[in-house]
C-alpha cells in the first residue's frame, strides 16, 4: 500500500464522513417528514461509503483519525439550522454535482461511484424545493409569456452569434478605414474577416457539440453496464430520485422496480434524471450546429461591410456605421426578449457599446496607418 493511497483513503474517508453528517444535519432542521426521511437515506448511503473507505484503511493496518467535521460542513449545517433546509440547498447541489464523477477514476471505488451520481441527481431535484400539490409559482412562472420567452436558448443563440458577427467585423472593418486604405482592400480585409470568422464559429460549434455528444454516449454506456452489473443500487437511486419528486416511499419504490424490469426504460430514465441527458438527442447535430453558427455570424458580419460593394470612401465608412448601428439596434431589441430589461434600453445599450468599440478601433487604426507611413 503506497503513500499516495493512503492518502486518498483518508480524504475520502473525511469526505463521506462530512456528508453524513451535514446530511444528518439537514434532516433534523427539515420539518417536512418526506424530505426528512430523503435526507436520513442519503446520510445513512454516505456512512456506507465511509466504512468502506475506513475499512480500507484498517486492512493497512492504519487506524482512522478520530472525525471533527470540517468548518464547511459545519457552516452549513448551522445555517440550516438557523434559516432552514432550502438556504442551504443550492449550494449543496452545486457540490455534489461538481463531485458526481470524483470516483470515476478510482479503481476500487466503482461499487459507489454510481451512487454518487444518484445522489447528485437526487439532490438537484430536491434543491429546488419541496413537491407540493396544486399550481406552483414554478408552473405559474412557466405559463406567462415572458418567462417561455426567457428560456429560449435556440432564440439566445442565434442573437449572439450575428451580434458576434456584427460586432466583430464593424471593429475590423472599421479599424482597416481608419488605417487609409483603399476601398478596395477595406472590402477585401472585411470579406475575410466574414468568412474566417465563420468558419471558426462553425469549426467550434462543430467541435463542442460533437464532444458533447460523444461524452454522453460513453456515459450513458456506463450507465447501461452499470444497471446490468448492479441493478439493485440503480433501482434504489430511481426510487430516491422520485421521493425527490415528491412521491411517497412505497410509491417511488414500486415505480422504481416497474421501470428496471425494462432495462431500456430504466436506462432512459436514468440518463435523464441522474446523469441530464436526453438518449434521443445526445446534444443535437454537429452539422446542423455548425451550418446555423456559420449562417448567423455571417448574417451579422455582412452589415459593416456591405456599403464598401457599392461606394467610395468617407461615404462608404459613413453608410456602413448607420448600417451597423441599425443592425446593433435591432439585436438590442431581440435581447430584450430574453434579458429582462426594457427593449429601448437594450437598444441603446448594444449599439452604444458597440459603436464605441468601433470607433476605439477606428482610432487605434488612424494612429497605426500614420505610424506606418
């Protein structure tokens, strides 16, 4: 037994150790008897997990240090004492789900590893708040139209490419005006800038979805093997992730036991509830991703540059900053939809800072063509 692991023992040991007992902690500052009995389970999964990490230590023949919680652990446990459960919630979840993966990499911690990816699912769910009867603000937040608009991400994504395209390329077009140079070699350098920029927005998009796409695919084949090698603990994590839901406890179980006699179903469910992941989707299209990354940047970077196809000079830069100005107003008014604030005020705002942005790069421009002469 080398150093390193027995170092590793006792960290994790300490880490289990803490979660029993901020999650004992928890449960006795919980009034809603559900929740409580949620919270006793996950102490009494993390006790388990220390014994086999004490255990390992003992078959070294090295006695565990006697447990003083840590100054976290009791933080927070006192501040849900003091305010309750939920004033503590989200950042518990937030832990736990960075530390869902810390045993991936552990050889012999494998037959916990899955259900500290339960735990981070169950915790999630529960960090969002007690499941009652009856509307809720969540459902009610859900059925105003400002709220869907908010969360439209497809709608996020497609105004911020072309207003990186926009912006990125009036700087640019802008900064090579200033410089003097020929109309000729202002359109040229803008066309470039529209083209490259593009294409690296279509290359990145290309590239996050398709590793996303195929991290969730290695993932839900663990989870696969997972559930054939130890059916028992994913069914105990189904089960917790639906009291988590707000079922009862016979109720979550026997749901649980229906869903693991089909394994595809369970699988599904599982990808979904403890590891985020829709097994239909696996993160979209890499191709569709790019061309759309592609088009929208390039929508947007071809406002600045588009009056030198047709003018000269002073009144070529005029026309292309009215027109960029334009465009900059327009995507300040589609921000609005999802931001929150007034659309004159995201108006103003996009094209104040964009123009600004230009007209720092126009001078910056100005002063390197003469330095250059």
């Amino acid at each position: 037994m080398t150093d390193p692991d027995i170092r590793r023992f006792r960290n994790n040991l300490r880490d289990e150790l803490d979660g029993a007992a901020l999650y004992t902690a928890i449960a006795a500052a919980e009034s809603d008897p559900l929740r409580k009995d949620l919270f006793l389970q996950l102490a009494q999964a993390e006790a388990r997990h220390a014994e086999l990490w004490r255990g390992k230590l003992a078959a070294a023949g090295i006695a565990a240090e006697r447990y003083v919680p840590s100054l976290r652990t009791r933080l927070l446990a006192k501040l849900a004492a003091r305010f309750g459960p939920g004033f503590v919630m989200p950042t518990i979840a937030a832990a736990e789900f960075s530390d869902r993966n810390k045993y991936a990499g552990q050889a012999d911690a494998q037959a916990i590893s899955a259900e500290e990816r339960g735990h981070a699912a169950v915790v999630s769910e529960m960090a969002r708040g007690p499941v009652r009867g009856g509307v809720t603000g969540a459902d009610i937040a859900r059925a105003e139209p400002w709220h869907r608009g908010a969360s439209g991400n497809n709608l996020r994504a497609a105004v911020l490419g072309a207003s990186d395209g926009l912006v990125s390329n009036f700087c640019l077009v802008m900064g090579v005006a200033g410089a003097g140079t020929g109309n000729r070699v202002v359109l040229l350098t803008g066309l470039a800038g529209l083209i490259a920029g593009a294409c690296s927005m279509a290359l990145g998009e290309w590239l996050s979805v398709t590793n996303a796409r195929e991290l969730a695919s290695t993932q839900i084949a663990r989870e696969a093997e997972e559930i054939e090698q130890t059916p028992q603990a994913e069914q105990h994590e189904l089960a917790l992730i639906y009291q988590a839901k707000g079922l009862q406890k016979s109720d979550a179980e026997r749901v649980a036991a229906e869903l693991m006699s089909d394994r595809k179903a369970a699988l599904d469910t599982l990808a979904r509830e403890e590891l985020g992941i829709d097994p239909q989707e696996l993160g979209g299209n890499a191709l569709a991703a790019a061309g759309t990354s592609f088009a929208l940047f390039a929508l947007g970077a071809i406002f600045p540059v588009a009056p030198f196809v047709a003018l000269q000079g002073g009144r070529a830069v005029a026309v292309s900053v009215v027109l960029s100005a334009l465009a900059l107003c327009g995507i300040g008014l589609l921000t609005s939809l999802f931001n929150g604030r007034s659309p004159w005020f995201s108006a103003a705002r996009q094209t104040l800072f964009g123009c600004a942005a230009a007209a720092a790069t126009y001078g910056i421009g100005s002063l390197l063509g003469v330095s250059i002469s």
